[in-house]
C-alpha cells in the first residue's frame, strides 16, 4: 500500500514456528491497547460518519456524536487540531494534546489514523492523558461532543406567509418539530414588539418577483425565549400566486450579543472616562474632536465632538497657542508624544493645565489621531510658586532673601565682561527701635525703608536683598562703572534716611552705605559683597568718630537737662498693661519712666545708664516711687479687683533704702502693699549686694510681691530664685524667638514654667507682639502676658 501503509501498520506478534512477524493496521492496535477509547470516524472534508461496521470495537468503546472534532475542542486548542489532521495524508497518523468544551480542565491525546485503505475513512480516538491540576475532575465518560445547534436553517411559505415545509436544522436550532411549525403563519412565532417590521418587509418583498428582502427580528422559540435572527425572505411567486417564498433563518445572537457587549464597553469607558478627575480628548486625522469626557468639556466649552482645530487652543491664552499648535504639529506630523503646559484665563483668575499627546496609529503606524490628558495643576503650580518665594524671598520685607540675592550676583558675575554694581547699606541703631517700641514697630520700619530703596532703584533691573537684621544689598545689573554704583549709594541712602510714622509716632532712621563694582570673569560675589560691606563700615566709622567729640560734650548738657525734667516736671510715667492671655483681661499695669524732651518722648533706655553712673538714678527712684504711689491712689478703685501695679527698681536704688521709700510713699497716699509689685532689674548684681538682699526681704515683708524681670536674660537667675522671696517672674522676650520654628524652645517654655509654678511662682511673658505667640503661650500652660500686642503703654497722671 505504499508508504501511508507501512505507517498505518504495526508489528502485532510472531507467526508461526519459524515464520516472519504478521502485520495489523494502527487503527486495531490502538483500538486493542485503549478498549475505552472514544471512536470517531471522519470522512475526508472533516465531518463525522458512522463507524464503518467491519472495525473491531470493544463493548467498551465508545462512538463519539456530533459533527466534527473542532466542534468538540475549546476554540484555544482549534489550531492544534487542524495542524494535526493536515499531516495524517503524509504520514498516515498524528497526535495533539487537547481540551474538550465539555471537560476543558480534563487533557485528552487525540489521534488521528488514516485507515481509507482499510476501512474507506479516517479515524478519531480520544484518549485520556491524565490532567493538568491534581484537583481536575475524572477523567470524561459520558459524550464527549457537545450538542451543535446550527446557527442557520431554512423554510418555504406561501404568499399567506404560512410556513409549508421546515428542515430539520429548523427544529433543532428553535426547538420547534417539523409539525409545530409548518401550518402556522411565520408572523406567529416573530416577536410582537418586532410585528410592524415583519409585515413591512414582507410585503416590500412581494411587490417585486425574485426580490430577496432581509430583515432583522426576534424568533420564538419553543422554550418561550426569542432568538434574534437575519430573515433573508426570497418572492419565488408566480403570477397567479403560485410558487412559495424561500426563508433562511441565520442565528445573529452572538453577533447582536457582541455588538451589545461593544455598547456596553463604551458606556463604561465613557462613564470611566466622566469620573476621572482629568481632561480626556481624542482627536481625528483631521485634528477635530471626536470625543471629550465631562471634565474636558468643562475646562473648555469647545471641547465638543466636531470642533476643529482652532477651538481647540482656545483652551489657551493667546501667548501659549503657538506652543499648543507645535505640540500638535509633533504628534500628527512626528508621532512623537509630547508634554506641556498650558495657562487659560477664567474671569479674573488663571488656570494651569499639564497637557499630554499620545499619537494613534495603525497596523503600518500612519497617524490617525491622537488622545490628549488634560489636568488641572494649578494648585500644584501654585504650590509650587509659594516654595520657590518661600525659599527665595524674605517674609517680612519682600526682598529677595540672602540665598536668592547671592545666586543672582553669582550668576551674574559667570558671564564675562558684565559690569555689576552693588551697595551694602545698613540702618544705625536699629536695635534701639526694636527695644524701645517692639518687634512690630521696627518690622514695619523695615518695610517702610524698603519701600524708599525701591522707589531709588530701576524696577526692573535692580534686585534688592535682605540679609539679615537690618543689612541689605541692592544688585545692580550692567552698572557701568565705579562711579554709577556710588551714586546709586549715595540715592539709596538719602531714601532710606528719614523719619518713618508708625502707630502716630515718628521714628528717625539713619542708613550707612558702601558700593563696589566688579566684573563678570573677574570678580566673585564674596569678594564685591565684603569690599560694598568694607566701605560702609568705613563710612561709618568715619560718621562715629566725627560724632565722638560732640557726644561727650553733650553727656553733660543731657545729665542737665535731665535734672531740669525732674525738676520741672518733665519726666512721665507711662503704664503697660498686663492680661489675662485667654480672655484679655487686665490683671496690671507696670510704670514705665519716660523723658518729654522737646516733641520727643525718650525712652529710658536711652538716659538711664548715664544716670546710673553718675548718682542722678536715686533721684530718679524716689521720683518714680513717689508718683507710682499716687497714680495707684488714683487708679486703682477704677480697675476691677486684683489687679496690680508693678514698678522697676535697680540694685542701687534697693541697696540705697528704695524699700524704705516705697514703704513711706505707699502709707501716705493709703496704697494697700499687696496690689503692689516690685520688678528686679540687674538681676546678677542683687544677689551680689547684701543691702539690696535686705531691702528685697523688707519689701516682701511688708506684703509686696517682687517679680524677677527680664528672667533668662542672665546667667544668674536660677541662683536669685533660691536666695531671694519672690512670687512672680517676667520670661524675656528672648523665650518667644524659638516659638513656632521648632518643639526645643517651646519645650524649654513649658519646662520652665511648670518648674517656676512648682514652687509658687507666677510667670509672665513679656513682649508679645503678634497673635501667634499667644496661641502658643497658651498651649504651653502660660496664662499671663505683656507685650505691644495687647496696647502702648499709656501716660496716667495722679
């Protein structure tokens, strides 16, 4: 039989004595080595037919139903099976591992044997070939063929539309016999929602003889459900009516089924696409919206379906469209994906978008649109401006900060051959502003000066820096030469000289300048910033020594013009208030001497070490201790119960029977003591002298409560707290410079304070001067304050 003979054959045993092995087809050898196999046979297009009856099959074999083997396979094992049947006609046999669609867990071994020459057909064995889990279920006994509906069938109806004869594939596809069916009119088995279009189509197809006219409808079927079928419905009538209409019925549920499932897929990619919380846009070939989700349409009201080109960057301010149009010139004429931001104006605000383009190409990547993701930044473009002026400009003065104006000089001074000009001016005793009125005061001094040295400077040119305190440097970009940035000095310094009004006061200021001038290439920003430095210190040094010689002649017309105000009644006291921090409550007043000088009130900062040191401070004492006890004999029945009044005295007016002052002034304006406070200064030198020891024990015995002031300024405060009797301190102002920037000082304060309070003494918190230190305060347990915040300190006459 030739080659596929030999292949389809196998030794079976040997003959008889002294004979040559005898031959038996593959088929019989596997049909006797599996007796429980499944049979298949199959004629040369594929199709089953019946197992030819001179095989030898076992009363175990099994003959498998149905149409064919791809039917029986799961559509992933499809390719294997047809490359295994197309090498039977070679070599007579084949094998592929398989899946069933009725055991798809359970692999099979499928072999196919030619056995035409024996038997007239080819043949399939199914065989068990264990499985591919250890909890696959046994192997397959029953059918190993699914039942095949056929997906088409066919009828013939008179002109009536009664069905006359219907093929067998009619009944197993609708469940219909052949009976139930013919007799009945078609339009009884069609949906009723589905009628009007039946009886439309059939007529449309007998008004014209040899029409074929299709429509699509609902079939019942005979389990009550409707299958949707393609009605493909062809006029065979006669003239006289005779002849009959030809129906094929084609099953399109899984094509409606799939179309359905496409609509669903993009009613859920476009609900998707409407909840994400960006801009999603696709664009066609020709650049015109073909979809935009909810959020894109809000962004842009022209951001619809069919808008072109020119709608679309109106998204854009008018400055950023270019950069819009080359992005899309990218994408269509590149492919290349691109990234950019864009602004749009809203009204009066701006918006920020990050804009994404993606190409869409085909199989041969030829551009056919492209899909852009627009999002909203800007919060994060703001954020990010709010990082980029936290850490380049300075909070109070709005100055570029010291880091900011020393990367500007350098990478000013980086480009060969540029001229730039720099001025270092400082503000002269500027610590007495602060002292003297507060941090609140003198920070707005320093924004006023500010002001005036922009005002002198170019706009847009010229950058102005704060360093620190009250030195600034003024960059002057392109300066010329030496002589331009000394006279932009000279302009800066006449701004910022002159009087500054706060709060109805006014306060002197007096700026100290220095220029320096380099060259890109040739100079460095540390060098042209210590040589500007070096000539105001120069300047003012030079402004000092000329001022040496009239200071010490006027030391002595100052020291008489001061014995002249106590005289004549030029000297004041000026009280502070001191508050309960929660409810704002007054609980005190402390004295404050102040010296009416012509149109000025001078502080006593400013006179009281030169009284000091020349005696004149006891006169000073007894003044102030005589006019407290009478100011408190006149004020005090107008304050509400408890509150105090505090007075100042030095260790050299204790040491000099100050206690015994106050003791007298007090009886003979009728003060009760015990509203009475003495406040320490000098704290170091107290404890040092034995009569101001004495004088503190005097003034607690007569029931006067002695506060610590200035507490933590000195290093001998702990010592003062174990040798003298108090029953207050005042924390300096110093405590409240850490607060807010981190938990090391305000862990010092609530330490502090619970340590003082442990051994029955009140604190108090001076200079206060803003509403974030009292939210602070009173986290860490301090429940009374003193400071600029809560008032000036107010002149009370007796």
């Amino acid at each position: 039989m030739g080659e596929r003979e030999s292949a389809a054959t196998v030794p079976r045993d040997e003959g008889p004595a002294g004979g040559g092995p005898v031959d038996r087809p593959l088929l019989h050898d596997l049909l006797a080595r599996h007796p429980d196999a499944h049979v298949a046979a199959i004629r040369d297009d594929g199709i089953f037919v019946a197992v030819p009856d001179d095989v030898p099959l076992s009363p175990r074999h099994r003959v498998v139903a149905g149409r064919s083997v791809i039917d029986m396979v799961v559509p992933a094992d499809a390719e294997a099976v047809i490359r295994a049947w197309e090498e039977v006609p070679a070599t007579g046999t084949s094998r592929a591992a398989i899946h069933l669609r009725v055991a798809p867990r359970q692999l099979m071994d499928l072999h196919f044997v030619d056995a035409r020459s024996d038997h007239g057909v080819l043949f399939a064995l199914f065989l068990a070939a264990g499985t591919e889990e250890d909890d696959a279920p046994p192997p397959v006994t029953g059918d190993l063929a699914p039942a095949v509906v056929p997906r088409i069938c066919r009828m013939r109806k008179d002109a009536r539309a009664v069905i006359l004869h219907a093929d067998e594939a009619a009944s197993r596809m609708l469940g219909f016999r052949a009976d139930q069916l013919v007799g009945e009119r078609s339009l009884a088995f069609i949906h009723p929602d589905d009628h009007a279009l039946a009886i439309g189509s059939w007529m449309e197809m007998l008004t014209v003889p040899g029409l074929t006219h299709r429509v699509r409808l609902r079939h019942r079927r005979a389990d009550g459900t409707h299958l949707w079928v393609e009605m493909s419905n062809e006029n065979r009538l006669g003239p006289a009516g005779d002849g009959e209409v030809v129906s094929e019925v084609l099953d399109i549920s899984e094509e409606l089924a799939a179309q359905e499932a496409l609509r669903a897929s993009e009613r859920l990619l476009r609900e998707v696409s409407d909840t994400v919380p960006v801009g999603l846009v696709q664009l066609g070939p020709d650049r015109e919206v073909v979809f935009a989700n909810h959020r894109m349409r809000a962004m842009s009201d022209e951001a619809r379906p069919g808008a072109a080109l020119a709608a679309q960057i109106a998204l854009a301010m008018p400055e950023d469209r270019p950069v819009l149009e080359a992005a899309l010139d990218a994408v269509f004429g590149e492919g290349r994906p691109t990234e950019l931001e864009l602004r749009q104006r809203r009204g009066q605000e701006v918006r920020h978008y990050q804009v994404s383009l993606r190409p869409l190409t085909d199989d041969d990547d030829a551009v056919t649109g492209a899909v852009g993701c627009v999002t909203d930044v800007t919060e994060s473009v703001r954020l990010r401006d709010e990082l980029v002026r936290q850490a380049t400009v300075d909070a109070l003065s709005g100055c570029h900060n010291r880091a900011a104006t020393m990367a500007t000089l350098e990478a000013l001074l980086a480009e060969p051959g540029r001229g730039v000009g720099v001025v270092f001016l400082d503000l002269d005793r500027f610590k007495e502003v602060n002292d003297t009125h507060g941090h609140r005061v003198g920070d707005q001094v320093l924004v006023s000066v500010v002001e005036r040295i922009r005002a002198a400077v170019r706009d847009e040119q010229d950058l102005v820096g704060r360093l620190g305190g009250d030195e600034f440097l003024i960059v002057s970009p392109d300066a010329p030469g030496p002589d331009e940035a000394l006279e932009l000095a000279e302009r800066i310094e006449a701004a910022a000289s002159h009087q500054v009004v706060v709060d109805g006061m006014r306060i002197p200021v007096a700026a100290t300048v220095g220029s320096a001038w380099g060259e890109g290439g040739r100079s460095t920003p540390e060098r042209l910033v210590a040589d500007a430095d070096g000539a105001m210190y120069a300047a003012k040094s030079a402004r000092i020594a000329a001022r040496v010689g009239s200071r010490w002649r006027r030391r002595d017309d100052d020291l008489t013009d001061l014995r002249r105000a106590l005289d004549d009644g030029g000297l004041e006291l000026h009280h502070q208030p001191l508050v309960d921090l929660a409810g704002r409550d007054v609980r005190g007043h402390e004295a404050l001497l102040r010296w009416r000088r012509g149109d000025q009130v001078v502080g006593a900062e400013a006179f009281i070490g030169a009284a000091v040191r020349s005696g004149l401070i006891v006169d000073l004492g007894a003044w102030v201790v005589e006019h407290f006890a009478a100011t408190v004999a006149t004020h005090a029945p107008r304050q509400a119960p408890g509150v105090r009044w505090f007075v100042n005295l030095s260790t050299r007016e204790l040491a000099t029977g100050a206690s015994t002052l106050l003791e007298r002034a007090l009886g003979a304006h009728g003060v009760d003591p015990a509203l009475v406070v003495v406040e320490l200064t000098e704290q170091g030198r107290t404890v040092a002298d034995a009569d101001a020891v004495r004088g503190v024990h005097h003034l607690a015995d007569l029931g006067v409560g002695v506060a610590l002031d200035d507490f933590g300024s000195g290093w001998s405060s702990l010592e003062v707290l174990q040798q003298l009797p108090l029953t207050m301190v005042k924390f300096d102002r110093l405590f409240l410079d850490g607060l807010g920037r981190g938990t090391r000082a305000a862990a010092l304060v609530g330490s502090v304070r619970e340590m003082c309070e442990r051994v029955g003494l009140e604190v108090v918190v001076e200079g206060i001067e803003v509403e974030a230190q009292v939210t602070e305060l009173l986290h860490l347990g301090v429940t009374l304050g003193q400071g600029h915040l809560f008032g000036p300190p107010l002149h009370l006459t007796p």
